[in-house]
C-alpha cells in the first residue's frame, strides 16, 4: 500500500467517506424509521469548508470541522441522535477509542456508525469508551437485516 492509500486524507479514502455516508444516509432512510438530516460542515458550510485553509482563527474552524455528519430524528419526533460515519476495513479497539474520544471532546451526545466489510456497527460513542474499544452490531431495530445486507453488498461493490 503506498503512503497516499495509506493516509486517511487521501483521496481514497476522502471518496470511500463519501460511500461510507451515501450508505449511512440512504440506508436508513429506506428502513424509514427516521427523518436523516446531513449535518456535517460540509454540506451545511460548504464555503467555509473549500476556504478553510485561509481561515486565521483555527479553533473556530476546528469546532465546525467536528460537526457530525447526520442527525437522525425518530418519526414521532422523541429521540435526536448526532452521528458521525466512519468507514474502517480492520477496525481495532485502539483506534476506536481515539476516534470516539476525539468526537466526545466537542459533542458529548453523540453515536458512531462504522461500516466495515463484515458489516455496519452503532453506538453511542459513551458506550464505546466504556466497553474499551467494542461496539455493538447495528441492531436489527434500527435496520432491519434485509436492508443491512444489501447495503453492505452495495458498499463493496465501490470500496473494495
């Protein structure tokens, strides 16, 4: 593997990012338990992202660049749920625990779906750091088993 596959800003794994949060996205909205809202900085900032190299005052841009991807809000309108997408093809304890410590610093309430090839993971990242580093399968409740798998043939398809 070189060293641009190898760093997580290459544009591999920028585009296998991408794939990772179409999946998320149109996943639960076929389970249809939830109104999914991108909420990353991304696509709610999309000027201060393409500029953000020529902002001065970092710590700002670094609150924003934390944003959460998605907010998923139930279909009776009781539960909100921030979640960050992370794709990972070996995931280990050691840099679940980074990636979740890492969100929590600036959004306590906060759940992480990781998709991998054996399949798609989601939890509150509060659990993650307790359990050290495991993290529960996403729940049938959630995705029912059906939808999870053909979503996970169709990410690899693309990411392989």
């Amino acid at each position: 593997m070189s060293n641009q596959e190898n760093n997580r800003y290459s544009p591999k794994n920028f585009i296998k990012g991408k794939i990772t949060e179409l999946v998320f996205d149109q996943m639960f909205r076929e389970a249809g338990q939830f109104t999914i809202l991108p909420f990353g900085y991304e696509r709610t900032l999309p000027e201060l992202a393409q500029y953000s190299s020529e902002v001065k005052y970092k710590p700002v841009l670094d609150n924003v660049r934390s944003a959460p991807d998605f907010v998923l809000i139930s279909n009776d309108k009781t539960e909100v749920y921030m979640v960050e997408v992370k794709y990972r093809t070996n995931p280990s304890k050691a840099d679940l625990i980074e990636i979740v410590e890492k969100i929590r610093d600036r959004w306590e309430s906060i759940w992480i779906f990781l998709a991998t090839p054996d399949g798609f993971y989601f939890d509150s990242c509060t659990n993650v750091v307790k359990k050290e580093g495991e993290i529960a399968r996403l729940d049938f409740g959630w995705v029912p088993e059906d939808i999870q798998k053909k979503y996970l043939e169709l990410m690899k398809e693309f990411i392989r």
